[in-house]
C-alpha cells in the first residue's frame, strides 16, 4: 500500500469514529466559553471559529460566549484608567462599564461574528446593541467578616431571553453573546464570562459546556503534565478544591461548572485553545485531550 493510500484510510477512520458523536449530538446545544489568554492569538482564533462553523454544519447547535479582560486592560490603560480588581473581580464604575461594553460588545462580538461569515458560516452578535439575551442584577460579594463588599456595576445572570437564543440556533445562525447583561432597569452590568456561559448552558440544559482557555484542563500537579485530569466527577471537583490542588482563576470555573451540571448539564469540558481543532477533538472523538466533569 502507498503512504498516501494509507493516510487516506486513517482520514475515514477518523470521520467513521466521528460519525457516531455526530448521530448522538445531532441538534443539541453546546455552550462555548471562549477566553484567557488564548483570545489574544489570533490564528488560534480563526482555527477555533472553524472548528465551530463545523459542529454546526453537522447538525449541533453551538453557543459562544466570550469575555476579553487583556483587551479591556488595553482599553483602559489607553484610557488613562488603572484597573482595579476585589476578590479576583474586575471593580466596575460607570467609566469602566462603559470600556467594558463598548470593548466586549462593539469590538470584539463584531469580529468574532464577522469571522464566521468571512470563514463561510453565519453567526449573529446578541447583546444590548442588538438583541438583548443575557439579563442579570448587581452582584454583592462577602466579606471577610460576612460584610456585603460592592463591586461597581459587577452582576450575574439571573436570566436568559431563551427563546430568541433557541430560534438564532434553529435557523441555523451561531450566537455570539458577551458576558455583559441588563438588569431590571436597562443598566448595563459587567458578569464574569465563565459565570455567564455557565447560566447559559444550565438555563436552556446545555448537552455540554465547554470553556476554552489557555490551559488544558485540572492538574494533580501544574509542574507535571502527566497529571492532567482527563475525567473527574463533582465529588472529586469539591475534594481538589478543599484541597488547595484547585486554586485560584480555576476555582470559580469549576463552581460554575458543577452548578451547571446539578441543573441538568450532561458534561463540562475544560480544554486549551491553543491546540488546534481542541474543541472537535475534545467532543468527536473516542479519547478526548482536555478535562471532561460529570455529576
């Protein structure tokens, strides 16, 4: 047999292990957290939307939800603004929450969007500018001594407009949602993109949630890539958290994430963006490379 007869044996092998994740997802929903440091690399972008446009075209029905803290930084440091952070948590002020909206909704929705369609797929921005999906209230943190701590204009989502999500994913369109939300009043309020995909996915019971970030996925040991995680269960989840093993940015990912599972999500993954086709490898195939968590 030649080398290439061979290669293209392996290629229907590929699409024949494939063939059955695609019958099995098939018109259910998957939310994508896109984030972290990853967002600044642009190729890795553009592979990642293809990956996209592909899930869709086979019948699944994606959902992206970005944030984009380096360029709001970028933002405001051009502003003239020193970013200030409480808990973890970007401190919002009515001057802030304007380079937030402006840089989430206006700059980087539109390019994600306009690289779907420049890729061939259709995709459509929904925020405030546009159709409002993401409604939420003022989000209060506690203190050291139980006291409320404010955060500015900081919320979480407490609501979704579902049905106008569901009809963008039914025609065939991927929605594109910033994690910016409107509270009760109209006002904007600035949400943690990973909070954000999480209440997405458990308010519409998401078949996955998928957050896509610059690292590939819970370690035992962050030195040690052999200790990469590839399935855990909530219980395990809890364990490494009290245990000090999950720490820090990772810490509100994982609450978020069991959250969405206890509502009805089937399965969270947490892969790197960086690997090409991270997500199709990760949800098509029989041994994915990231951290797959389940009830």
């Amino acid at each position: 047999m030649s080398q290439n007869f061979e290669a293209a044996v392996r290629k229907a092998d590929v699409l024949l292990e494939a063939l059955g994740w695609i019958r099995q997802f098939r018109d259910r929903h998957v939310v994508i957290k896109l984030g972290g440091s990853a967002m600044e690399e642009t190729d890795a972008v553009k592979s990642f939307l293809t990956d996209v446009i592909f899930m869709s075209t086979v019948g699944m029905r994606p959902i992206l939800v970005h944030g984009g803290g380096k360029a709001i930084n970028a933002a405001m440091t051009k502003a003239g603004i020193h970013p200030r952070f409480v808990q973890g948590r970007r401190y919002t002020d009515d001057e802030t929450l304007e380079i937030v909206a402006k840089t989430l909704c206006g700059e980087i929705c539109q390019g994600l969007v306009e690289e779907i369609i420049r890729q061939g797929g259709d995709a459509r921005g929904m925020n405030y500018q546009t159709v409002n999906c993401l409604f939420g209230r003022k989000l209060m943190l506690p203190g050291d001594k139980g006291e409320p701590i404010d955060l500015g204009r900081v919320g979480e989502v407490t609501s979704i407009d579902r049905d106008a999500l569901l009809m963008t994913c039914r025609a065939g369109t991927i929605p594109v949602l910033p994690s910016v939300a409107l509270d009760e009043t109209g006002g904007k309020l600035n949400v943690n993109a990973d909070t954000a995909a999480a209440a997405v996915a458990r308010l519409i019971q998401a078949e996955k949630l998928v957050f896509l970030s610059d690292v590939p996925g819970v370690f035992l040991d962050r030195k040690d890539p052999s200790t990469l995680q590839s399935h855990l269960n909530a219980e395990r989840c809890r364990e490494l958290i009290r245990q000090g093993i999950i720490d820090a940015g990772m810490v509100p990912k994982i609450e978020a994430a069991l959250e969405a599972l206890e509502a009805g999500v089937k399965k969270v993954h947490i892969i790197d963006a960086r690997i090409p086709h991270s997500v199709l490898l990760e949800i098509y195939s029989d041994k994915g490379i990231g951290t797959e968590i389940v009830a």
